[in-house]
C-alpha cells in the first residue's frame, strides 16, 4: 500500500508539472507567422481577439462586409453652371423595372442659392432643401441618365410638405409603388427641423403618384430623441414587414448629435411602430441599410464614435461593426435587387447613388449625384475593392489645411514660446 501511494503521488506531481510547463509554453508562445483563418486557442490580446471575434474574417480581404468606394461622373444632368440654383441631392434606392434602372431625389430650382432662414422667403430658400420638390431619372446603364421630371409636387399649404418635400426613398409593396419622404411645414432652420414623414404611391414608378396627406411617421413627443426630426426614411422588407429606418438629430445646436432609429409596420401606409430599442444604430449622417445574409447591413456615414464603418445586424435592430473603410458614399441609395422579396439570404450590393454636398463654394451652395462602386455582395469578388492601403495624392492632404484661426493660434503659441526663452 505504502509503494502504490508513493507510485500515486509520483504521478501527480509529474502531471502537474507537465501540466504547468504545457500552460507555461502555451503562454509564451509567439503568434505564428502565418495568420491563422480560425481563432487560435491559445491567449490572445484584446486587439487579437477583437481580430476573429469582431469581424466576419481576419482579414479586411475576406470580408464579405469590407470595402472600398470608387465614384462616376453621372451623365444626363444639369446644374445650370454650378451657380448654386439647380441641387440633386439625397437619392433612393436604385430599382430596375420595365427594362430600366430608376432613382429620385431631392430636386430644388430656386431664382437664387441657399440664403439661410433669415433671408428665406416664398422664393428664396434658406437651405439646399429647401423650396425642393421630388423628381426622378432613367438609366439603361446606371451612368447616363434621362431626367423624367417631377414625381412628387410640393402640395399647396397646409398640406404635409407644402414647404419642402426631400430625401426620399422607394418601396415596392404586393405590385404598388410606395415614395416615403420628409414633409417641411417651414422654412429648413426656423427650428428643429419639422418634417415628419409622408407618402405616396402610385400603380407604375412613372406615376402618377397620389398623396397619402397623413403622417406615418410622426416625431418624437416632447424630450424625445426624435422630437423635432425623422428624416431619410428607407424602408427595406423584412421577416414579412416593413422596417423603416430614420435618422435623427438631436441633445442641442450646434453641436448635434445623429443616430438612427427604427419604425415597424405591416401595410406601407401604416401604422408604423417606433422600435422599444431606438436609436438602434448610435452613428452616421444618413441611412444607407440593405439586407445581407439573413439580417440587415448598414453603411455608417459621418457622425459619431462609429462613423465611417459597415455594421451588421441578424435582427435588424442588433447592429454590430463588421468593418472599417473610407470614403464611403454620402446619402448612399444602393441598387439592391432583394430589398423587398422579403429575402432569407441576402446578397448585397455593388452600386448605387451618392451626393456631394457644396459641390462648389457655400455662396453657391448645391449637390450633385454620382455613381459610388463597391464589393458587397456575396455574388463577386473583386480584389481591387478590397484593398485597404488606399493612397492618396499630396493635394488630397493639402485640402484638408489648417483654417486661419487655427494658423493665428498657432503662430501666437510660437511667439510665445519664444519670448519665454
């Protein structure tokens, strides 16, 4: 009995330290040369894990959610000069129908530019949305396009919109046509921005589209995050209903804050819900979501802590950072073919319309449409996309200077220092 206890204990302690030097090596081992495609299960840094736990795939080249953004000069359109009087701006998703591809925008044609509200009148607008109506194009390519006109009129007041309507975005419902869109009750800047959100609809995407004059999104009560705005609605079908996403701005001027909101209805005209969880996305200037797997993906714009990222939720609601990129389209409409199939798997996209904002100068303030290209799609995969040591030219740089203010403060701080010598 005695040998087999001392033969036990010799056992143990030999596990033991076995045991410690397994974990001693483990510990100290050099993460390997070759990137490993799975999480390896030996102790990683916060970084690492963050690596495989965060992301679709270790590397920015093998994630479906990964991008770059190349732009196109669109043809067929004209913007009187570029003195500021003719603005394009905010487009909708691109749908393609009766052979051809379809997108509407933001259109304002004003006797002059933007002049603020203290200048506005019943001619003069006070911003580049101002005075606006919405009007749509054609396009066999995606590149040249026909201007068709107007779709949706400013309505005589004090109907919704009768001082502005703007940022629209295109739902196709059970064989109708469903234009969603901001509905300016005065002049953009007067206050916090009162624009709740209106429709129309129609038979055809060439109209005629006919009023809905109700509010189906309203703002938020008194305190609310949303209270004075819903703006860019987008709504996407999903698990059967429509979920329309928004933005708002809010917690003070001039220092806003934007974050993005989620509002669930199961007929286009109503009523919607706002979600419990609201903002559900706590960045980004605009809304730009697709659907993409079997949830929905979000390209985050400008704005917040989480800017210029592409995020992901399976639920719609739960959105997570799956990448980081730059120059991502501004007031993105993608061309996504599955938006209202009420898709299990979504593919993702490829192109679409974007807008620059102050094409020019601020005296002749105005946007112009451009065409944005990128891989998100599960359908290609096209390498010069998926680059992420992007270079630019030293002029690129030299746009972004110091202001005069900045060159002012620091030249006093180097006078300064060197009288203190």
């Amino acid at each position: 009995m005695k040998f087999r206890r001392i033969i036990f204990l010799f056992v143990v302690v030999m596990t033991t330290t076995l045991t410690g030097f397994a974990q001693e090596e483990t510990a100290t081992r050099a993460f390997p040369f070759l990137l490993p495609k799975e999480k390896p299960e030996f102790p990683l840094s916060k970084a690492m894990e963050r690596n495989y736990d965060a992301y679709p795939a270790a590397r920015p080249e093998e994630n479906e959610l990964y991008t770059q953004f190349k732009y196109t000069e669109l043809k067929g359109f004209d913007y009187n000069g570029h003195d500021g009087t003719i603005s394009r701006r905010d487009p909708s998703k691109v749908i393609f129908v009766n052979g051809k591809y379809y997108v509407w925008y933001t259109y304002r044609n004003t006797p002059v530019s933007p002049q603020g509200p203290e200048k506005s009148n019943d001619t003069i607008p006070s911003s580049d949305w101002d005075l606006s109506e919405i009007w749509y194009a054609t396009s066999k390519d995606g590149i040249q396009w026909e201007e068709q006109g107007v779709a949706v009129p400013r309505p005589p007041k004090p109907q919704i919109g009768w001082r502005s309507v703007t940022t629209t975005d295109i739902l196709l419902w059970e064989g109708k046509y469903y234009l969603y869109y901001q509905g300016f009750m005065e002049a953009s800047g007067k206050r916090g921005d009162d624009c709740p959100v209106a429709v129309s609809y129609a038979d055809s995407p060439d109209g005629p589209w006919t009023a809905y004059n109700e509010i189906v999104i309203p703002n938020g009560d008194e305190g609310d995050w949303d209270q004075y705005s819903i703006h860019d609605p987008q709504p996407i079908v999903h698990n059967g209903k429509i979920y329309l996403y928004y933005k708002s701005d809010f917690d003070g001027d001039p220092n806003l804050v934007r974050m993005q909101g989620l509002a669930i209805a199961e007929h286009p005209l109503g009523p919607f819900k706002k979600h419990p969880l609201n903002p559900v996305i706590n960045s980004g200037h605009e809304t730009t979501l697709f659907p993409f797997k079997e949830g929905i993906a979000a390209l985050v714009i400008k704005d917040g802590n989480e800017h210029f990222t592409i995020q992901y939720a399976e639920d719609g609601v739960n959105f997570d950072i799956a990448a980081i990129t730059n120059l991502m389209p501004t007031a993105a409409g993608p061309y996504m073919p599955d938006a209202f199939t009420n898709t299990s798997y979504g593919k993702g996209i490829t192109w679409g319309i974007s807008h620059i904002t102050n094409a020019t100068n601020w005296e002749q303030n105005h946007a112009i449409l451009l065409r944005f290209d990128c891989d998100l799609s599960l359908d290609i995969h096209d390498p010069e996309m998926k680059k992420h040591n992007y270079y630019y030219k030293p002029e690129f740089y030299y746009q972004h200077g110091l202001s005069k203010k900045q060159m002012q403060r620091i030249q006093e701080e180097n006078e300064t220092l060197i009288k203190g010598n």
